[in-house]
C-alpha cells in the first residue's frame, strides 16, 4: 500500500467509527462495541480482498476515470452507497458514474440503509427476504445473470443450430448468493422437468453468509465447523453424502472432489461436442474474458496466440450455451460445495446428460442427488 493509500484508509477508518459511534452500529449491537475490538477488525479488514486497493475489481476502470452505473454498485464503496440509497437517492438504483480507486470500507455496510436492507433482488427477477446482516453480501455476490437470461437468449433456435445471434453468457465472479439460494434464485441454466435443489440450508448455525465468514476478514474459521464435521483435517474434505456422483470410484475425499471430478467431465464434453457436433473446437481459458474461445489446433488448451475478443467462440449452439453458462457458475464460486453442493451437483449432472443426447456420454454409475 502506498503512502497515499494508507491515509486514505485512515481516513476512511476515522470517518467510519465516527459513523459507528453516532449512531447505527451502537444500536443495532446489544452493546456498544469495546474500541478495544477495533484495531482488531481494521487489521482484518485491511487483510481482506475487500480494502485491496489495487485489485483489479477497483482498478479496472481507471483508465475511463470513472465506475459506469451498471458496474457501480459492486466495485465502488459511493457507488453501493448510491444502490443502498444511504446517499439520499432512490433505493436499488444506481444515478451516477462512481468513483474509481474506491474499495469497500466500512462506510460501506455501516450505515443506516446497509443495516435495514433485509431482502435482495437477484438478476433472475426473484427476490430473497429475511437476509439480515448477509443482505450486504448478497448483493454484490449474486451474479449479473440468471439462468433466464439463458433461456431467453436461445429462444426460438433449434438445439443443435448454430446461431450468430448467440454469445457467451457470463455469470460473472464470486457468485456465492447465487449459488447458495439454488433453485428459489435460478442462477443456474434448470433443464426443463428436472427438480433443483433450492436454498441450502444446513444447520442454523451455519446457515448465512456472516455465520460462517467473518465479515471483516471475509475468511471461514474452521474450527466452528470442525465441532460437527468430524475426522477431516480441512473444509474442503467435509462429506455428507456417500455416493459416487463422478462415477471416479473413490468417495474418501469431500463433496468437493465430486463436484471438480463432474466440472472436469463436463468441460472435456463441452469440447467433444463442439468438435464432433459443431466441427469448431472449442476450449477455455481460465481468466480469460470472455473464456471460450475457438481452439483452431484442437488440444484443448489456449494458447498465447488463441486469446483475445477476436477470437472468443462464436459458434454457439442453444445446447452447448446451456452446458457452458452451468459449467462458469461452477468454475465462478470456489465455495460452490459449502454453498449449495447438491445444486451444483444437479446443474453439472443435467449438463452432462443433455449434451449426452448427441454424443457420447456415460452417466451409468453416477446418481444425480
Ligand atoms: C452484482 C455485483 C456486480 C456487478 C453489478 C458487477 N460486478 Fe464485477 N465483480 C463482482 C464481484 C463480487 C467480483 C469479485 C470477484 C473476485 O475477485 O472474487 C467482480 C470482479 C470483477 C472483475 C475482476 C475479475 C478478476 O479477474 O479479478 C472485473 C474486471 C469486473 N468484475 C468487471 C465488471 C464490469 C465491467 C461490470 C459492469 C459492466 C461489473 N463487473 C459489474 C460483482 C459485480
Ligand atoms: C462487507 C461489510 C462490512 C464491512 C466492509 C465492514 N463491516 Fe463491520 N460488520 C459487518 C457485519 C455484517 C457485522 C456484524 C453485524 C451483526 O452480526 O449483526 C459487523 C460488525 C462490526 C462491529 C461490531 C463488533 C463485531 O465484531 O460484531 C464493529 C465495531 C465494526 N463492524 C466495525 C467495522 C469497521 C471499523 C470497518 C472498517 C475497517 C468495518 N466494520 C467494515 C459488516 C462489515
Ligand atoms: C459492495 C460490494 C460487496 C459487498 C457489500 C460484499 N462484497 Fe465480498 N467482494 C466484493 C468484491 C468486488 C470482491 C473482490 C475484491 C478483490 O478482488 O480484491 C469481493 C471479495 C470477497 C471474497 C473473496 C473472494 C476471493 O476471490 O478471494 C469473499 C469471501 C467475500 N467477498 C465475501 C463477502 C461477504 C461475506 C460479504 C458480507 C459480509 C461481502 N463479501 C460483501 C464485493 C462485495
Ligand atoms: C456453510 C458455511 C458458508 C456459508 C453459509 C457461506 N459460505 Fe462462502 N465459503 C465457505 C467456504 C468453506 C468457502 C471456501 C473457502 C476455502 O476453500 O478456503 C467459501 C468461499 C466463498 C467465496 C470464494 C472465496 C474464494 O477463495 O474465492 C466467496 C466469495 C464466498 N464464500 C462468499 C459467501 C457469501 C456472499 C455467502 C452468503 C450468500 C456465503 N459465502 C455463505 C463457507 C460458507
Ligand atoms: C451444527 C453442526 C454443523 C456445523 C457447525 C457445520 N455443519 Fe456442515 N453440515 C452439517 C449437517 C447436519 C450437514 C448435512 C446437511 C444436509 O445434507 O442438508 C452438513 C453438510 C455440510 C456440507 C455438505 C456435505 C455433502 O456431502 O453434501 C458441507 C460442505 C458442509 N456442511 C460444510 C460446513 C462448513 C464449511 C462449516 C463451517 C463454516 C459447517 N459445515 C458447519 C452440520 C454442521
């Protein structure tokens, strides 16, 4: 952090306690917090990505001076002030371009708006309600898109039929709520007559984004979960449910593991499709917007001289834009299997069983829970 930064951040600190102190935080706490606590949660938060000032989710567009509205409210602390409408402006719109270099501080949730704010829209239309203090969180970490949009963009277009009129459909990063909230929310691509699974929710004490993720830290303190999931040494190897739904053979590591081991089957049946069935390869390019891309050698990697806009995949088909939009949810919640493991699990299973309708795929010994 430079010299100027790091004003700012005490600046932003001040300013925030100031806020704390007057007014919002003290009321909504049984007690007023000890200010021995606060060198504590600002040294958290200074570890978190939120406060990362040079991350490229605040940084992006510097080069235009400005956060455009559509992008504000999720990469700019007066832009989410501006959706909260803390600013005195109308609630759930944003008015104006924000500013840039802006990270999410404290002012950011505590304030009176942030603190009220109980029930969030997701892009899909739906609405969530009885949020409490992960309302904040929700909000910015629902996506851009919905399986509807999905749904609407290959309306009308045969499944197998490519169309100009289809691009990629990105649900953008960190999707946590979307995945979380399952069925009730339709982030994901739902195949028609199949059943998802809707909002996980576990026990109730690990049931919201703030009860398993310090808010300040936005890290998950193992030991809370350790209590019940007994046996295993890191998150990641926690298991409820037995069977084999990678059809892998192995069921000793965590739900996680057979949620990567469908993703992995799914991307290699993306590419077997687009070769066999459209005869343009296809593969993708982890953090490379807009990640599939035309793969004109076929070896299933992009390569230096692959990337790039100009060559992003334009071949799509209704079938494969379905497999692929399910396949980024995925690859976009790194949490996805302490978030709503058995939606993600459906989602990837029904991908593999549609794009199985024209090729190759063999989902014998792997049950969709
Ligand atoms: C609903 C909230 C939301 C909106 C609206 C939103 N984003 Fe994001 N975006 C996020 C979140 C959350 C991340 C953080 C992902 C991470 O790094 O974990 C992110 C990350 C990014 C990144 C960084 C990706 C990387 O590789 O680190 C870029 C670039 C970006 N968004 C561009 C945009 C643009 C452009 C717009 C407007 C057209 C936009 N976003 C609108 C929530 C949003
Ligand atoms: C992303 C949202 C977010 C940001 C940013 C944030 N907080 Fe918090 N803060 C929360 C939530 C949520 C709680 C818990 C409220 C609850 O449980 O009802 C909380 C609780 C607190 C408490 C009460 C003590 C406690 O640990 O419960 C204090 C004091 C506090 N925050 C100060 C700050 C300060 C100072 C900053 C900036 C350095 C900050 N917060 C940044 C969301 C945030
Ligand atoms: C105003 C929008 C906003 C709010 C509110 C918000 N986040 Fe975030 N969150 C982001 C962005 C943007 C990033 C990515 C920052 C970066 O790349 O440095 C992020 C990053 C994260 C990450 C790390 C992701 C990674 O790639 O490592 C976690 C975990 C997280 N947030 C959880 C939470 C939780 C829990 C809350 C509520 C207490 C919350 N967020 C509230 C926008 C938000
Ligand atoms: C059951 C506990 C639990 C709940 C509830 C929960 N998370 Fe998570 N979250 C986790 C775990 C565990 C991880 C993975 C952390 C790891 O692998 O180290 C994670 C990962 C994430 C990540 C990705 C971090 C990264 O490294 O890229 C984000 C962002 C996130 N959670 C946000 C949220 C938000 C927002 C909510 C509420 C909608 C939420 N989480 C609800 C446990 C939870
Ligand atoms: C009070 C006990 C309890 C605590 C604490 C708890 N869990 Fe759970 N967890 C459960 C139960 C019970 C299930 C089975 C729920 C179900 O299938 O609907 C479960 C299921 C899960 C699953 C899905 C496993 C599978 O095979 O589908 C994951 C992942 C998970 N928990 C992660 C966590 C994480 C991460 C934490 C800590 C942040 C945590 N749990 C805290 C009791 C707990």
């Amino acid at each position: 952090m430079t010299p100027r930064h790091l004003t700012l951040t005490i600046v932003m600190i001040l300013f925030a306690w100031g806020f704390t102190t007057a007014g919002t935080l003290a009321q909504q706490s049984t007690s007023s917090p000890d200010k021995g606590e606060l060198p504590a949660i600002v040294h958290d938060w200074l570890s978190a990505p939120h406060s990362d000032y040079g991350a490229l989710a605040f940084t992006y567009w510097n080069k235009d001076g400005s956060v455009p509205p559509d992008c504000a409210a999720c990469h700019s602390q007066p832009g989410f002030l501006d959706y909260l409408g803390a600013d005195e402006s109308q609630p759930g719109v944003i008015d104006h371009a924000a500013a840039i270099n802006a990270p999410i501080g404290c002012a950011s949730c505590h304030n009176e708006a942030a603190q009220a704010l109980d029930s969030v829209a997701f892009p899909s239309g739906a609405s969530v309600g009885g949020l409490d203090a992960s309302a904040v969180c929700t909000v910015c970490h629902s996506g851009r898109q919905s399986g509807e949009d999905v749904d609407s963009a290959a309306t009308g277009i045969d499944a197998d039929t490519v169309s100009a009129d289809l691009q990629f459909i990105n649900i953008h990063y960190a999707v946590a709520a979307a995945v979380m909230g399952g069925a009730e929310v339709r982030g994901g691509y739902h195949y028609p007559g199949k059943d998802y699974a809707g909002r996980f929710a576990h026990v109730p004490s690990a049931s919201s984004c703030t009860a398993c993720h310090d808010p300040h830290s936005t890290q998950v303190d193992p030991d809370g979960c350790l209590s019940c999931h007994r046996g295993v040494d890191t998150v990641r190897d926690i298991r409820t449910q037995h069977d084999d739904f990678d059809g892998d053979g192995d069921i000793s590591g965590g739900i996680h593991e057979e949620i990567a081991g469908l993703h992995k089957q799914l991307e290699a049946a993306i590419r077997t499709y687009a070769a066999q069935s459209i005869g343009a390869p296809i593969a993708y390019a982890p953090g490379q917007y807009p990640y599939f891309f035309a793969d004109a050698d076929g070896d299933g990697r992009i390569g230096p001289d692959e990337g790039g806009y100009p060559n992003r995949y334009q071949s799509w088909t209704p079938r494969l834009l379905r497999a692929a939009y399910n396949y980024q949810m995925v690859k976009k919640d790194p949490g996805g299997f302490a978030h709503n493991p058995r939606y993600l699990l459906q989602l990837l299973h029904d991908s593999l069983e549609d794009l199985g309708q024209v090729i190759d795929v063999d989902l014998r010994g792997r049950p969709r829970p």
